[in-house]
C-alpha cells in the first residue's frame, strides 16, 4: 500500500468522485433537458388540436394537417360571412355618418339603402321627402337605434332603372347627413320638451 497515490488530476487533488461531471454527462444531460421541453411542445399543441377537433364539426378521424386545413377553410368561410353580415345588413349603428346605396343582384329594380348617424325626430320625415321627390318607395325598413346613434336599413322600389336611381339616392341621402351637421345636440332618445307652464 506504500505505492498508492491518486493521480493528480487537477490543481487540488481532488478524489475523481468528487471532481464536477465530465463533458458527456453534460451533453448527457443538456439532451434529456431538451428532449423533456420537446415533449411538453408537443403535448401543448396536442392539447390545442383536441379543442379543435371538438370545435370543429367532424373532425375526430383527421389527421393534424387536414384538420389544420379544415380550421382554415372554416375561419375563411367564417370571416367572409361576417364581412357580409357587417356590408349593409348591420343593424347596430356605429360611430361614423354613413350613407351605404347598392342594387340588389336579383335583377329586379329594387335598390337596398342603408344611413347611420345620430338619431333626431324629423329624420324620418326627411328621408320620406327625398325618397318621395325621387319617386322611390320604401317597400321594407329595419331601423335600430341605440345611445343617440341611428341605423336604418331600407329597400326601396326605384320608379326608373335602379342603376340610373342609385346615385341620386346615395346623394339624397348623403345631403341629409350635411343638412343635419355634425354639431347637432338634442337626441332624441334622451330629449326633453319643455313647455311653457300656464300661468
């Protein structure tokens, strides 16, 4: 036992079992490390394709890529509805003046109308004029009002070819969004009269 040593193997002889891990174990171990984070990756986005498939009607015998091909056409077919919907048929009235004039595709010579803008009493009677001096009838109506703002949505009978109508309509209807300016302060839905008390 006289001739036993420890190698020196660093600057504070140190036993081998107690020098730090040797580059393999560390390669070793960075590759677990990494193979444990691709998994949890992968169980992530198994977890979102199952809500898919539950989403989407169907869908439980696709594989992921035509699931994923699925979900486009459907968020596509989803979008344009929306994009239709929101074209002339929206009856929520927004925050901007608008005037929308589009003929009806169905070859008849019926024309749909569509004006936003801040509700006041006389609106009405003034598209009625203008429509009127047009000889344009209005053969159905969808009006919503909501916090002072005003949308309605018309289809109207032109008396002339609805190509030739249209434009004069859009102009009609876009003079009653100047005539009654922006600055216009009683809404009607929280307007108030006030008459004189009899004395």
């Amino acid at each position: 036992m006289e001739n036993c040593y420890w190698p020196i193997l660093n600057h504070t002889d140190e036993p081998p079992w107690l020098l730090p891990p040797a580059a393999d174990d560390r390669a070793a171990s960075a590759s677990r490390s990494h193979s444990e984070a691709e998994k949890r990756r992968r169980d992530r986005i198994n977890a979102q394709l199952s809500t898919l498939r539950k989403l989407i009607p169907k869908s439980e015998k696709m594989d992921k890529a035509a699931l994923l091909g699925h979900v486009v056409d459907h968020v596509k077919e989803q979008r344009q509805r929306a994009k239709e919907a929101s074209k002339i048929s929206s009856g929520v009235p927004s925050e901007i003046d608008e005037v929308i004039v589009d003929q009806i595709e169905d070859g008849s010579e019926q024309i749909k109308a569509s004006i936003c803008c801040d509700d006041r009493p006389e609106l009405f009677a003034e598209i009625g004029g203008a429509l009127k001096a047009l000889e344009a009838t209005i053969v159905e109506a969808d009006i919503t009002s909501l916090g002072g703002r005003i949308r309605a949505n018309f289809v109207i009978s032109a008396s002339s070819s609805a190509a030739n109508q249209s434009g004069s309509i859009k102009m009609a209807l876009t003079r009653l969004l100047i005539s009654s300016g922006s600055g216009y302060g009683a809404r009607s839905k929280r307007q108030r009269f006030f008459y004189p008390t009899p004395r």
